[in-house]
C-alpha cells in the first residue's frame, strides 16, 4: 500500500489541438508517471460530463483549467498523503469526492486523469507492465485491429454519412502480421486514391476523407485496395463501420444520402450492404435513444453480425445492463472517458464478457501520445481495439504499443484473429 505524494495536472493539447487534462502522479520512493485524457468528437448524451470552461475568449471555450484546478487544489488534497490498497479503492474515494451521477461537480476528464495515472503508478511499483498488472484471465490474446482508413461524418466534411470505414485484418497468427496488411492496404488505398484524382487529405483519426457520390463508393474502393494489397476480401480481411447514427437522428427519422428514413429502412440498408460486402460489425448503426431498432436489428441479423453499442451504452453498466435485458446490440464499445474511472471501465468489460458480448477498446478523435487503452485491450481480453487509421503518430503510438506487449510475450500469446467476430 504505497502512500501517494504527488499530484499535478496541466492542461496539454489533444491531436485535434484543443486543451485536455495531463496528469503526473507518484507514489513514495518511486518515479512519477503520467497519464493523458482523450476526448471525442461525436459524443453521446450520456456520457460522463467533460468539463470545459466555457470561456470564449480561450481556446474557443474548450479550455480544462477548471478540472485542471480541481485536480490541483480539491482532489490532490483529499488524496496525497493518503493509501490505496486497489484501483477500485482509489477509483471509489474519486466518484465520492465528486458526488454526481455523471461526474459533473469535478469533471470526468479530472477524475480519469487521476484514475489512468494510478494505474500506471501502480504497474510500475510491481514493476510490471499495465497489461501484466491488470490482467487476470488464464490466456492472453491480442486484439484484431479495426482501422478506420477511410473517413466520414463527423471526423470529415466530404459528405458521407458513416463515420467511419474500417477494414479488420484477421489473418495470420499474430497482431503484428494483422498490422502489416493493414499499413500494405492503408498505403494501397492511398495509391488508388491518386490515381483516381480523389483527395488523400486524412480526417481527424488518420483515414482518407475523398470526396465521394455514395457511402457505397467508399466500401468499393476499399474493397479493391483489399484486392490490389494481395488480400482476399472476406478471408484475410473483413470490414467494419462506424455509422454514428446519433448524429443523423432527427425527428424520428435518419439523415442518409439525401433522403429521410426509418429505423426500419436503414435496417435494410444494412442488410444488402451485408450480402454485399465481407462487414463483420457495424457500431452505433442507430441512435441512442432508438431502442426499437437496435433490438429488432440484433434480432434478425445478431447470429451474423456484430453489432456495437457506444452512443447506446457509452461504457456505462446501467445502460449496458438494459441494452442486455433488451437483447439490443450484441457487443460493447470501451472508452475510458465515457464513464471515467478504470474500475468502472472494467466492469462495463467484465458485464458484457459475462453476457457473451464481445468487447472493443477504443480511442477518441481527440487523442494524446498514451497508450494506455493498448494496455486495457489485452488486459480485458477485448476481441478488438479502435485506435484509428495507419498514420497520425497519437494512433500509430497504441499498434506500437501492441507490437511491444506482444514481443515481450514470446510466444505465449495468441490472436484473436478470425475468432473475434
């Protein structure tokens, strides 16, 4: 039980180049160590409050000083000098100090710096990595990573409705061989791309952001990229959308392509895309607030597809308790910053593993150099981990970080690979 003796936090640029929250924190006798918060772009309602300062005449309002200041002042006090046996014990003292349901009184971003930077303090005094200090299962595997190499929604402004085109290398035994077809059909796409006359400017995680007449044109050319790399569609690579359906949800109906459509219909839509396209998963295909459709999707294509929640469940027991009494969606998206601490983080992972749901760790737009959520995903056993497309060094940092954990294994690991879907 090492007594924690500092706590400073600073408000640090995201790869957007908005403020977030920094933090530095050390227990006695040992080196300090530092943690980073995300933040996102299309966020769900029900997410655990970020707090901004609202003050318009810095960074456009967006600035942290005040969950800066909370770190600083309310929460170093309550907590340096003092001892924790666990992260649940450290994680339990910060959601008291606060004192709200969705993090508001301190802010989530104050609360998740001090929680991920306690995590890694502790790894580090078991002089251990943070997978080996977290990980508790019997086997260890390493994630199949969802690349999102083609960008829409809210992370572009070219006009496709999805948000988000990933393709999911589940070939090979091993994350760095999935790696490898990945970067060989990011830079594929690239090529195809030029030689078309279409934009290679990237969107806000690392993914081309052409111009293009149809989602349908986007899922083509990543399907030649696939074909042009020397990989079988369907076989050695699979592919998975983001459609953040929130942000196109408007009086009952969905913005897509021009026309105005219901739950229904842009069910079907998924439905021939489906037949179609080798698509394993399909996140946040609806609001979250449209729970007919989510269950009535997960009814009649659950057995074939992956179905997401984030928006619907934003990493919250409470929400992902109802989304499995309902039968709607059938696997949880994981972002630390929408529920706030890592305790929580972790059974939001361990309530859908228990109810067969499968399990993907994921970044944010707004990201920083950690890489901690690398960690989190083999720690938690996640069959899959979002960190973004094949450049941008803040995505680039959490595959390098895999690479790492997975040499340092040596062999004693396996990859989910094919079984992940």
């Amino acid at each position: 039980m090492a007594k924690i003796t500092m706590i400073r936090a600073r408000e640090i640029l995201d790869s957007r180049g908005n403020p977030t929250v920094e933090v530095d924190l050390s227990f006695e006798s040992q080196p300090s160590v530092r943690a980073a918060v995300p933040s996102g772009a299309s966020t769900g309602a029900y997410e655990a409050h970020e707090l901004r300062d609202n003050d318009s005449k810095r960074y456009k309002g967006k600035g942290v000083l005040t969950a800066v200041h909370n770190i600083n002042e309310k929460l170093a006090s309550a907590l340096v000098g003092k001892s924790f046996s666990s992260q649940s014990e450290l994680d339990t003292a910060l959601i008291e100090l606060d004192g709200t349901e969705n993090k508001s009184n301190l802010g989530a971003n104050a609360l998740l710096g001090i929680s991920m930077a306690f995590t890694k303090a502790q790894a580090q005094i078991n002089d251990q990595w943070v997978y080996e200090s977290l990980h508790t299962a019997d086997e260890v595997k390493l994630p199949v990573p969802l690349m999102n190499i083609l960008n829409g929604g809210a992370h572009a402004n070219n006009g496709l409705d999805v948000q988000e085109f990933m393709i999911a290398p589940v070939r090979g035994a091993s994350f760095r061989e999935a790696l490898r077809a990945g970067s060989e059909i990011f830079h594929t796409l690239k090529s195809l791309l030029n030689s078309k006359g279409l934009s290679t400017a990237v969107g806000d995680e690392g993914g081309f952001a052409p111009v293009l007449s149809s989602n349908k044109e986007a899922l083509d050319l990543i399907m030649q990229a696939i074909e042009k790399a020397g990989y079988r569609p369907g076989e050695d690579v699979r592919l998975a959308l983001d459609v953040a359906a929130t942000e196109l949800f408007k009086d009952e109906k969905y913005d897509w392509e021009g026309e105005r459509l219901t739950g229904k219909e842009l069910s079907d839509v998924y439905a021939e895309w489906a037949r179609n396209y080798p698509i394993a998963s399909i996140e946040d295909g609806f609001s979250e607030d449209d729970w007919e459709s989510w269950r009535s999707m997960t009814a009649s294509h659950g057995q074939s597809l992956q179905l997401v929640g984030d928006d619907l469940f934003v990493t919250n027991p409470k929400r992902l308790k109802k989304g499995i009494d309902e039968k709607a969606a059938n696997a949880l998206l994981v972002k630390v910053n929408q529920i706030g601490t890592i305790t929580e983080t972790q059974k939001a992972v361990s309530l859908a593993s228990s109810h067969g749901f499968n399990t993907v760790m994921s970044h944010r737009s707004g990201e920083t150099e950690d890489t901690l959520i690398a960690d989190l995903a083999v720690a938690l056993n996640c069959q899959q981990i979002k960190t973004g497309s094949l450049c941008r060094g803040e995505r680039i940092a959490k595959y390098n970080q895999l690479l790492r954990i997975e040499e340092r294994l040596k062999g004693h690991s396996e990859f989910w690979g094919k079984h992940a879907f």
